[in-house]
C-alpha cells in the first residue's frame, strides 16, 4: 500500500461518524509500522476521542517510529478532550501525513507546528482536495459561526416542485428520497416555510434506522402554524423550533406547553429575517441546516446570501400548469448577470432521478 492508499483508508474511515460528529470534524486516522497498519480511529462523536486517540488508546503495539496519517491536522489545545499533537509526541510517531489544515483559530497551523517542533517529520496536503470534502460544515461553521446551508429541492423534468394543487407526494422515487434520509441525519436542523406546513403537513424527520435527528425549524411570521399539525404534536419527541416575528404572547403560550420552543426574530420586510435567525442559530450551536423550501422561502434564502449549497432531483415526470411552483418563487431578479452563480461537483443517477449537487460561488 501507498502512502495514498493509507490516507483513502483514513478518510473512508473519517466517513463513519457523519451525523454523529456536529459541530465537530470528520477525521479518521491510520497508523503504519514496518509496512503494516497497526491502528486505526476516526472521531465517532461529539464528546468522544478524537481520531488519533481513538486509534492510538485502542493499540497495543509499541508505536515507536511509526507513521500517522490524518485527515485534519491534529488539534494541540485542550477541548472537549486533551491535545491530539501531545500523544502523538510522546507515543514517538516519527513522522505524520496531513490531509486538511485546520481553519480553527485555536489550531490554524499550531498542531503541525509543534509536531515539527518536537522533531517529527509533518507533510501536508496529501489528498487535500478528499480530505477538505469531508467537512464543508466545519470549516463553514468555525469561521462564521452561522450554520452552513444547504437548500435541497426535488423537482419535475419541467421544474416544478408540486402540482398546481400544492401536491408533492412524492415527484421523486424511493431510492431518491433514502438519500435525503441520509443527508437529514447529517445536517443538525431542517428548515422549511410555514405555507409547506400547511400544505403538506410534514414530519421531517429522518426516517433512517438509528438515525440522528434534526431539529426542525418553521419560518412562520404570524405563527399560523396549525397547534395539530404533525411537527407541533410530536415537539416533544423531535424538537422544534418556530422562527417568528410575532410577539403575540397568548399564541407563543399555545406552543410552549406542547413542546415548541418559540424564537423570535428580527423582521425583515414584515417576515422573518433570515440573517438574523442564522445568527440565533449558530450560537444555538447549530452548524448546518438543510432548507427544504417551499419557492417563497427558498427565494428569501438566496436573497439573504444564506445558501452555501444546493441539492437539486429532478425526477423522470411532467405536471405542467401555470400555477404549479418552481423550487425558487419570490420577486426573482430582472437580470441574468445578476443570477446567483454555481459550481457543479457532481451528478449522481439515483434510481430513476438525477441528483445534481452544486456550490454557491456568489449570492445575489
Ligand atoms: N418538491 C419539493 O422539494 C418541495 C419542498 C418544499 C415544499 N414544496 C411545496 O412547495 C409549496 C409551498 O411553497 P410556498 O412557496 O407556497 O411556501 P413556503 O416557502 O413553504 O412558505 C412561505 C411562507 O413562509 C413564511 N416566511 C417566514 N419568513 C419568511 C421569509 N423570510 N421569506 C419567505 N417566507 C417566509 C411566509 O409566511 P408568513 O409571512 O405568514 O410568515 C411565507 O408565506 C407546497 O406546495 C409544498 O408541497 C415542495
């Protein structure tokens, strides 16, 4: 094996901890003596050991000499947990494979440094590229504090995201829709507009064995979310969050008894202002949050320069009608140079559907 092959292993391995980790990094690790892998971890979840702990606490073998390779730099600050660049120091790992840097302040190039202080060989960038992949959340969210967004729809071959009726259930099949399963227990909120409450009466849940649950969000200014609705009657069970403006205290006591927990928010031409919830948000310890419209709200979030990422199905159906909305309503723009603007990472056939995911490179 390769020192590339050690490092895909070191990533595959990171892989497992997505949706247990928030807000905290993927990161695997691979320990190799003599041309043999002699240890392995990978950060399982938040509050537990970091990668390098995990594979070097589990070892038994005298890790004298030997090579680490990392997706992130090692940390070298006390945390949750001790520093990571210590116990590779004195467990005498000669030299050490870094795949990310560390974006986090308290890190930014301090846990190579140390190592390279304490006369271990650091070589850094090694599958840079697959290593940064793994945590767009993270280095979005220690930077800003505000949760990465990633606003996913599901649409028709002609556009559409319901029928002229308001019906969605379901334009894309069963594979497509286990995927957003998946993509729901690695985001830490979903967020949708109160008219989709009101129209579809949805769970949003994942609905993935042992999955971890988002919290669920509704923007809803005047608090029109009906008290009987699926989302306020299972609040208990799931939290939820209702994103208002309203300061009307006999409709927030209605909520508050049945598990919903209220926030109010700055307004924002009467509604609920988008930047200022992300604010609230992120210091809710909220790292990523999946936007799962309908067309007004995704359309407020692209105005707002809030959205990081979209996932965009298009299932194989034609529904036409006049009425029928598209995945962004709102005002649009009058311009085409003024189009929010996006890099495509990748195309995916899922089932019968098309997954076309995409990075937001400039806001309107
Ligand atoms: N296929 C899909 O992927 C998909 C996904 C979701 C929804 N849908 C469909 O989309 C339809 C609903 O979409 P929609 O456009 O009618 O409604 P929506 O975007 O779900 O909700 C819009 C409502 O959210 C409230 N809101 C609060 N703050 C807002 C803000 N900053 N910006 C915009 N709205 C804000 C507003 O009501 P207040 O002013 O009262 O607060 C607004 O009327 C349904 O038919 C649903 O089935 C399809």
């Amino acid at each position: 094996m390769t020192d590339l092959d050690y490092m895909r292993r070191a990533i595959a391995l990171a892989k497992q901890g997505l949706g247990w980790t928030n807000p905290n990094p993927l990161v695997g690790c691979v320990i190799v003596k003599n041309g043999e892998i002699v240890a392995e971890g990978y950060h399982e979840k938040i509050g537990g050991w970091h990668a390098e702990r995990n594979a070097i606490l589990h070892c038994k073998e005298d890790l004298f000499g030997a090579t680490a390779y990392v997706t992130l730099e090692p940390c070298c600050h006390h945390g949750r947990t001790p520093p990571c660049s210590d116990l590779l120091i004195e467990r005498g790992i000669k030299k050490v494979f870094i795949g990310s840097s560390d974006p986090n302040p308290l890190v930014a190039g301090q846990g190579a440094s140390q190592l390279r202080q304490a006369g271990v060989e650091v070589v850094e960038g090694l599958l840079k590229e697959e290593c940064d992949a793994l945590n767009p959340i993270f280095f979005h969210y220690i930077q800003t504090k505000r949760p990465y967004v990633l606003m996913k729809y599901a649409m028709t071959a002609d556009g559409k995201i319901a029928t002229s009726s308001g019906e969605s259930k379901w334009i894309t099949g069963e594979l497509a829709r286990a995927r957003v399963q998946q993509t729901r227990h690695q985001y830490s909120a979903i967020m949708v507009g109160v008219d989709t409450v009101l129209a579809d009466n949805p769970m949003l849940n994942s609905r993935m064995p042992n999955a971890k649950q988002p919290v669920r969000i509704v923007c809803d200014s005047q608090l029109r979310t009906p008290l009987d609705c699926q989302l306020v009657q299972t609040a208990k069970e799931y939290r939820t969050v209702i994103a208002t403006v309203s300061d009307d205290l006999q409709k927030i006591e209605q909520f508050r008894p049945l598990g919903v927990e209220v926030l109010v928010c700055k307004a924002r031409n009467k509604r609920v202002d988008l930047q200022d919830l992300l604010q609230k948000l992120g210091e809710m310890q909220i790292d990523s949050l999946l936007l799962e419209g309908g067309s007004s709200l995704n359309f407020s979030a692209l105005e707002s320069g809030i959205v990081n990422r979209v996932h965009c199905y298009i299932a194989p159906k034609l529904v036409g009608g006049k009425q029928a909305k598209t995945p962004i309503g709102g005002e649009g723009i009058q311009q085409i140079d003024q189009a929010v603007k996006l890099i495509l990472k990748s195309t995916e056939l899922i089932g019968e559907d098309i997954l076309l995911d995409y990075v937001v490179i400039s806001h309107l």
